[in-house]
C-alpha cells in the first residue's frame, strides 16, 4: 500500500465517459478476491487452529474490535459472527479513548481483534498498545506481514491479499471476512463453516459474474442513497454505502432495516433510492417486508437475497444471488456490489481507482 498525492475533485472525473470499468483497478483487484481467499486456504490451517485453542482456553469475557474506514465495516461482520456462532460480547473500541484522551480501561480477560490492511495508523497502534498493557490478548488481521501493528500482535491473521493499489479497497476487505470467519469457525469448532468456507472462492467467483447493471438506472441519476441490511449484513452495507461514496461521488448512508423507520424512513421517496442485502437467515423477511414496503410506495427500490419474486408491478428490483449460507452471504454481496459499483463510477464519470482527496494509506491519531 502506498502514500499517494492527493487528487483533486476534477482530477477525479474520468475524461472520457465510455471507459470500460474493467480497465480499472478496481475493478480488477475485486475480481481477483477470490485468489486470495484461496491463498489464506492454502496456507496457514495449522496456525489458525492454534489461534482457535488459544482462545478457547483465555475463554474471554468480551471480545474488543478495532479498525478504521473499510476494515471497521469487517469488524461489524465479526461482531455479529462472534455473537451468534460463539456467544461472546462484542464491542467496538474508539481509538481516540487512548489515542487521544490516555484513558486507560481494564481490558484484562478481554480479546482484542485489531483489524487494519496496512497495520500503520498511530491511533491503532497506541490503542493496540494501550490494550496490551491493559490486559488484553491481541489479535491482529493485517495484510502486510511486516506492519508494526502485527510486530504488536499476540496473535496473527495474515489476510494474504497481496498488493493493492487502487485506493478503494476491494480485494483486502474481502479477504478480511474470510479471514474472520475462518477464525471463529476454528475458535468455535464450526465443522459446517469450515466446510462452507471451502467453498467460498469458487463461490466468489460464480457471485463476480453475476449480473447486477439492472441496479444502474436507480443509482446513476441518484444524489442519495440508503443502503440497508441487518445482522451478519449489516457491514456490508456499510462497505457498499462507503464505495458508493468514495468512488461515485454518490451520498450514501448504511442502515440497519430496524433503525431505519427512526427518522431515516421519511427521507425515501421517488428520488431517493434504496438497497437492500440480505443474507439467508431470520433477518431476511423484515428486509424483504420494509423492500417491498417501500417499492409501493413509490421508492426506487433493489433488493439482492430475496427468497422469492415479489408480485407484478410494484415491487424492487432483484439483484441475482447465489443460495448460500448466511455467514457466506454478506462476503458475495459485497463481491457483486463492487463490480456495479465500478461500472457506476465509470458511467458518472470518476475514476474509482483515484477518489478526490483520498490516500490509500490513512494514518489518524
């Protein structure tokens, strides 16, 4: 990862609007996810289940997240994956507590997941080192092997994404959910996620084909956007409203469908569009309800992981999906929004694989 200049807003637009999103980075490095999935399957089974009986023996009174931008998205992933497969709290850490104000918090007994795909940024780092001090077991999922955020680690994940370049992250944070859930399966004996999770790359690669451009005609003319899931979905909706920000120029907010009708609800109508992703399990007929809900009122409405076709006339429009496990959902979700979303910078005229004012590397106190 790389510290590049800054770009400026115009500098951001594509000069020419028929570019082929596949000519991008971006685009490229998110079809490539699968190959690192692969990688992480092929390497390291021995050193993940190790992690998985250290755990089980520390047996910890809470689990402590903590990540930035993309990678605190995976974080929400993991909250939800340890809570329901696992049965721990899990919480997410401010950096700024330690990084900023000193306080020191009792974290002893606690597990503390750091996540980052550069394993730099001085708040992670004073807050991982600050845990540490406080008792914590850390455990690290970084992407460069040599970061002093894993030199820091009890623990390591190595997510095996290899180099990424375009400054939206793809491929890394893909990689991430694999990563995490490899390791509660292995924490939580899960003989059923591990099984599924070695399916995953060739799964990955059936959801990047899948064709979700009907979803354009909504979203190209859009100045907002809600993007809405629940549970083990719910970080992937706030890494698909995230992209559509940093790569589209499209104002995006991330809902859970039951936070939603507070407040948020009354802002949805004709020009103000919504998604929805969900995943196979119990949240799956509240997201369809309030989708369908919404359609006939009259809000452009697409939905991705719907059980079935909604009636003539008046409901979203559905994304394909693969019928998968729950905990596999969100990761192919995200893999296919990824591939819309570059086609949908491309067609409003940015350059996904260079965001205005954004670096790839961001390194906060």
């Amino acid at each position: 990862m790389s510290g590049q200049d800054t770009a400026s807003a115009d500098e951001a637009r594509s000069p020419d609007s028929t570019r082929s999103p596949d000519g991008t980075r971006m685009f490229q490095e998110a079809a490539s996810a699968s190959h690192a999935v692969r990688a992480q399957l092929a390497h390291d089974a021995q050193a993940i289940a190790v992690i998985g009986a250290e755990v089980r023996r520390l047996a910890p009174r809470a689990v402590v997240t903590c990540a930035r931008g993309s990678s605190d998205h995976a974080a929400t992933y993991a909250k939800y994956l340890i809570e329901t497969r696992a049965g721990v709290l899990t919480a997410s850490a401010a950096p700024s507590v330690s990084s900023v104000y000193g306080i020191a918090q009792d974290l002893s007994g606690c597990l503390f997941i750091a996540i980052s795909q550069s394993g730099r940024s001085p708040d992670l780092l004073a807050t991982v080192a600050a845990a540490k001090a406080s008792g914590a077991t850390i455990l690290v999922l970084c992407n460069d092997r040599d970061a002093p955020l894993t030199g820091a680690a009890d623990l390591v994940v190595e997510l095996r994404a290899g180099p990424e370049t375009s400054v939206a992250a793809t491929k890394s944070y893909l990689a991430t959910l694999a990563a995490l859930a490899r390791f509660v399966a292995a924490w939580t004996l899960d003989a059923a996620l591990q099984e599924d999770l070695a399916t995953l790359p060739a799964l990955m690669d059936a959801s990047w084909a899948l064709d979700w451009s009907a979803a354009l005609e909504v979203l190209r003319p859009a100045a907002n956007l809600f993007v809405i899931g629940r549970g083990l979905g719910l970080g992937a909706a706030q890494e698909v409203a995230l992209k559509c920000k940093e790569t589209c120029g499209l104002h995006a907010e991330a809902f859970s469908s039951a936070e939603v009708r507070h407040g948020p609800f009354t802002l949805l109508g004709p020009g103000f569009p919504a998604m929805f992703l969900a995943q196979n399990d119990a949240t799956r007929p509240g997201l369809e309800s309030i989708a369908h809900e919404l359609a006939r009122r009259g809000v452009p409405v697409v939905l991705a992981g719907a059980a079935a076709q909604p009636a003539i006339g008046d409901g979203p429009i559905l994304l394909p999906t693969l019928d998968v496990a729950a905990a596999l959902g969100p990761i192919l979700h995200v893999q296919s929004a990824y591939r819309l979303i570059a086609s949908l910078a491309v067609q409003r005229g940015f350059d996904p694989d260079h965001p205005a004012h954004l670096r790839k590397v961001t390194e906060t106190v």
